[in-house]
C-alpha cells in the first residue's frame, strides 16, 4: 500500500514560478504539529528548498485541512 500524499501549490522564492509539491501526509501533519520539525519545500525551477516560513505553513495548513476533508479513495492491496 502506497503513502498517502497531500498536493499543494510552492512558489519559487527566487523567481516566483508556482508549481504542485506532494509531500508524504505524515510529513506535512509532523511539520505542522511540531515547532521543532521544519518542512522543507523544494522548487524544481531552481532546484532549490527552503524551510516553510510561517506564513507558508499557514497555507500548507489550509490545503492538509481541504484534503482531510475530502472524500479520499479506499486503499489498494
């Protein structure tokens, strides 16, 4: 069985280019929960990461809280 992941748009903080993140739903909810645990984005067009600024934790929050809220797929054996 496959990890669940959580989908949520990045902007490149060298050159403003938005794209998708997926990130392991166990990773983002330990970043979230957790003032000593950062979560590290990642832009490809710079392949370049940087820890999520608070206000960028703010939006991850939003987008872990619609995904829990949707109706999720049953698992795969």
């Amino acid at each position: 069985m496959s990890e669940p992941m959580v989908q949520f748009p990045v902007t490149c903080p060298k050159c403003g280019t938005e794209s998708i993140a997926r990130y392991p739903v166990a990773d983002v909810a330990t970043a979230l929960l957790s003032r000593s645990t950062p979560l590290k984005l990642y832009a490809p067009c710079h392949d370049y990461y940087w820890t999520a600024s608070q206000w960028e934790l703010q939006q991850v929050r939003q987008y872990m809280g619609a995904w829990l809220a949707a109706p999720q797929p049953a698992p795969q054996e």
